[in-house]
C-alpha cells in the first residue's frame, strides 16, 4: 500500500513537472475526420462564416505571451458556408453542382511565436505551406460603407512592414507593378458592431 501512495505521488509530480497543456497534434497527423466540434473542443480559436465562435481565451494568451516577449502558439480554424461567400444555388447550376460539396470548407492554421519570429504553417491544396514574418500587427478599421453589417473591424496581420497602413497592404494587391507588393497574411479578423 505504502508503495502504490509512494508511486502515485511521484507520478503526480513527474505529470505537473511538465508543465503547461501538452503540444498540439502537428497539422499532418491529424485524422481527415477532424471536426470542427472537436477543434471547439481542443481549444483553436475558431470562426464560422467569419465570425469567431470558440477559442478567443487561446488567442488572447496568445498575445498575451508575444506582448511579454514569450513563445507561443495558437491554432486557427475557419469554417465557410456557400451562402456566407455569396454563392447560392441560383448560380449557374454546373458551377454550383461542382463546388458544392466542398462545403462547409474547414481550414486550420498553426501559427508560432518563438519570441523573435512568427510563422505560419497550413495546408493548402494538400500542399504544406509555412510562411515566416517578423511582426504581428494589430488594425481597427471602420466600416467603409453603411451597408456593411459592422462597424468596425478588427485584424491581426503578419508582416515583415512596420510602417504599412491597412489600406496600403491591401492596395498592394491589386497593383500592377510587382515592387508596390507588401507581404502579409491575415490570422485574425473580427467585425464589430
């Protein structure tokens, strides 16, 4: 008896010398059934149609510990509808048929801080795609329009640009000449009332 206590009380001190949640299932592991229940559940922030529906107390420690120059990780995960991207079934019915059981169309993202860099790690097209910046920038930009349905809306942008405003990085995109082109990623956008 005294052996299983002594056994037990080291095993609870080996279990809480580790410390912290343990890491995360590296995105390649993942089953192909993941849901969107279970990234609720494994505490990713989460959005839905655009907006955030789980997972915003992970995002906050996670910019909690970049403020304090700690690394950190957070795992994204997107959710889209047809109907939240304007696509109905009133399109053409060949373009409908072909895309429609692609939705909902689940996302997720690992995005790191090692306390000097951020990286991005996805999928896209079955591809893996990491992508690295040096900043974490935070925009809150009004609605440029009344018949928006937010007020405001509040990013998160990886950049490597310090000085870009919200309207250059964007601008930079539909420029024809290839040197107005600004790198960046969004990782967060939230629309406000």
């Amino acid at each position: 008896m005294k052996n299983r206590m002594l056994a037990a009380l080291l095993c609870l001190i080996l279990l809480s010398s580790c410390g912290g949640t343990p890491e995360p299932v590296p995105l390649e592991e993942l089953p192909e059934d993941y849901s969107l229940e279970q990234a609720k559940a494994d505490g990713c922030l989460v959005t839905e149609d655009g907006s955030i529906t789980s997972g915003r107390e992970s995002w906050e420690d996670f910019l909690e510990a970049v403020d304090a120059g700690k690394s950190a990780s957070v795992r994204l995960c997107s959710s889209f509808t047809l109907d939240s991207l304007g696509v109905s079934s009133w399109y053409d019915p060949d373009y409908y048929a072909s895309i429609k059981d692609d939705y909902p169309n689940m996302s997720l993202e690992d995005l790191s801080y090692d306390g000097e860099e951020f990286t991005s790690v996805f999928y896209q097209e079955g591809k893996r795609c990491e992508q690295n910046y040096s900043l974490l920038r935070r925009f809150e930009e009004e609605a440029q329009s009344n018949l928006l349905p937010y007020d405001t809306c509040l990013s998160y942008i990886l950049t490597d640009d310090a000085e870009a405003t919200y309207d250059q990085l964007f601008g930079s995109l539909v420029s024809s000449r290839l040197e107005d082109h600004i790198p960046f990623h969004i990782v967060y956008r939230e629309e406000l009332p």
